[in-house]
C-alpha cells in the first residue's frame, strides 16, 4: 500500500533522525574516546553524575531498555568508572554511582563537548536550533501516545 503525503512526510522525519542519531553516536564516541569512554558510557555517566541511580532509573531516564543499560553500567564498574552502592530503598536493586575516575572522565568529555557544540550551534541559526527541538518534542510526545505494533 502507498504511503500519503503525511505518512511519507514522517518517514521522511524519521529516516532523517535516525541518520542524526548515528552522525551524533559517532560524533559522541569520538569526543569521549580520549577519556576512554564511548557515546553510551558518557550517556550513563551523566544520568549518575548528580546522584546514584538503580539500572532502571538510569534507563527510564535515557528512554532505553534496562538491559542494555545494564551492560554498560557492569562495564563502567569493570573499568572502576562507576560502582554498585546498597540501595536503602530497595534490597535487589542496587545504586549505581560513578567513582572519582569516572567523574573526571565525565568532565574530561564535557570540556570537549561545550567547545564542539558551540562550533556546532556557530553553524546553525537559533530559530533553526528552537524548531528542531521543539519538532522533536512533538514527535516524542506523539510516539509515546501512539499504541505498540
């Protein structure tokens, strides 16, 4: 069956974000790398940077599944970035909170990230900036009130 103008028009939108999400994990690895991060290391370290978190809060809070978050959080503690603390709250699910090591990677890429998204924003227009956000926002919204497949 053909699409119609509105539904190519959202295929269109959503081709063109997944192909700015690859450009920014791309992007994103390659400023983290240097502090030995990678985009997904970086993402989970931020979630965790103002207070622990369990797994599930960190992947709610990222909009993924607690499965793949969990890789990376195990991989972060492997590599002294992060730690598992008891959880007050809960007796199973653990606090996930970074470690001094991972905190001063967690700076070493944001230095990096202000100077690159400055040349970045430098190359767009603030009207631009604002209606891409907010066109995102909708989509996001519509998404999340649009019933499974």
């Amino acid at each position: 069956m053909p699409l119609s103008p509105r539904a190519a028009a959202v295929s269109e939108l959503i081709i063109e974000v997944f192909r700015a999400n690859g450009a920014l994990l791309a992007a994103g690895d390659d400023l983290a790398r240097p502090a030995g991060l990678t985009s997904a290391r970086w993402q989970v370290l931020g979630v965790i940077d103002g207070e622990p978190r369990t797994v599930a809060e960190a992947a709610r809070t990222m909009g993924l599944r607690r499965q793949s978050v969990q890789q990376t959080a195990d991989s972060l503690v492997a590599d002294g970035l992060a730690a598992y603390r008891d959880n007050p709250r809960h007796r199973r699910a653990k606090l996930l909170a970074a470690t001094p090591a991972g905190l001063r990677a967690l700076a070493d890429v944001e230095r990096r990230h202000a100077a690159w998204a400055d040349a970045l924003a430098a190359r767009l227009s603030p009207a631009d900036i604002a209606a891409a956000t907010a066109a995102l926002q909708h989509l996001a919204t519509a998404l999340d009130q649009e019933p499974s497949a």
